[in-house]
C-alpha cells in the first residue's frame, strides 16, 4: 500500500447540527478530530474520497490528515455513522494521536489456513471473535493478529486468545482463556421418522338384497 492511500485533505467545518444537511448535499461529510491534550476540531472531508479511505485502507492504519492544506496530522479512524436506511457516510470521528504515546483500539483478527479437522472429519467452524482490543504504541499498532486454523487438526481442537502470536509491544485488553476459534463436531442428521404405511382395507360388504317373495311362495 502506498503513503498516499494514507492521505485525508479536510476543511475546517462552520456548519453544525440541522445544516449540515447542505454540506452533505454538496459532497461533504462532517467530521471532528480530538485527542489528549488538544480541544476538538471540527472539520469536513469528501464523501467519495473518504468512502476509498475505508473500502482501501485497514481500520488501524494510521492515517495523514491535512486540515486547510496546513500541518499534518498523524490520525485514527475512531467512529464512522452511516444512515441506517441507505448506508450513505454520515459522520467519521478522528482521534490524533503521537507516535510516541500508547493507545488503544480494536484489531481485526485474520484467519488463514486449513483446519484439518473440517478436511478429514467435517467439522464445523465455529469463529468466537473477528476483533481483539489492544493497548500498544501507535508507531506499532498492528493492521491484524493472525489465527493460524492449521492448529485445528481433531474435532474439539480450539484456539484461545492466550494462543496467539502477538507482535512484541501489544497488550492485549481481553481474557487470555476465551475462546477464538474452535472445531466442533459435525452436526448428526437425525433419522427420518418410519413413514406410516397405509393399509388399504377391503371395501365393506354391500348388504344383501332383500327382495320380496312371489305370491306363491308366500
């Protein structure tokens, strides 16, 4: 990945609350940068520009936020708001941060590999967490832990988080015994119910015809 792809130009934002429907409309989405020691900033990016930022570049990369062309600032995608109806970019939070000072997010996890136990025995499985929330300096911040499904070579096989091979430097926030992945066993279909066998009884008998004697044989 290229430092450019890094690279967010925003304006300082003037506009706030129900107007910043006007900014929206013009290809705008508000924005605010904040951190330790610093007041918030309010700002504005293109939409389309930073829809490429999110689709492109990983969560916790750190970023290069230009503000009104000036000094850059090294910054973290902290939240994004989205519409809920349409998915359209709504609102992104910046956190700035110093390269020196440690702090903390969510690290996606990235699971490679082929679990033996799936190959050879069917297994299902059974993924416990996508994210890991760290604490480390910012210079270090990983894009991702890996989870190496390789080590799930029989059913019941599981990987714990105190399991993983984390980069020097990174605490990890999380219980060290739960559960990341595991391999369950295949689910067993039950057998099918004896389907009911219709028997098919004779048709009852028509009763006899009773036909009234001849006179002469009365």
């Amino acid at each position: 990945m290229h430092d450019d792809d890094k690279h967010v130009v925003a304006m300082q934002r003037s506009v706030f609350g129900k107007k910043s429907r006007f900014l929206r409309r013009e290809g705008w989405v508000p924005a605010n940068v904040y951190g330790r020691r610093m007041d918030s900033i309010p700002i504005q990016v293109r939409g389309r520009e930073m829809e490429w930022v999110l689709a492109h570049v990983p969560r916790t990369a750190l970023l290069s936020l230009a503000i009104d062309d000036g000094e850059r600032r090294t910054v973290l995608v902290r939240t994004i708001d989205r519409r809920p109806t349409t998915g359209e970019l709504y609102h992104v939070d910046f956190l700035n941060v110093s390269m020196e000072e440690r702090i903390r997010a969510e690290v996606p996890l990235v699971f490679h590999g082929e679990a033996p136990a799936a190959k050879m025995f069917g297994a299902t499985i059974l993924h416990a967490l996508s994210t890991l929330r760290v604490e480390v300096l910012a210079k270090e911040l990983p894009t991702a832990i890996e989870v190496d499904l390789e080590r799930l070579a029989e059913v019941d096989d599981a990987v714990h988080i105190r399991d993983l091979a984390v980069p020097e430097g990174v605490n990890l926030l999380e219980d060290p015994d739960e559960l990341v992945v595991k391999a369950l066993a295949p689910a067993v279909e039950e057998a099918a119910a004896p389907k009911a066998v219709e028997e098919t009884l004779p048709a009852p008998a028509e009763p006899a015809e009773t036909r009234e004697a001849p006179a002469e044989d009365r």
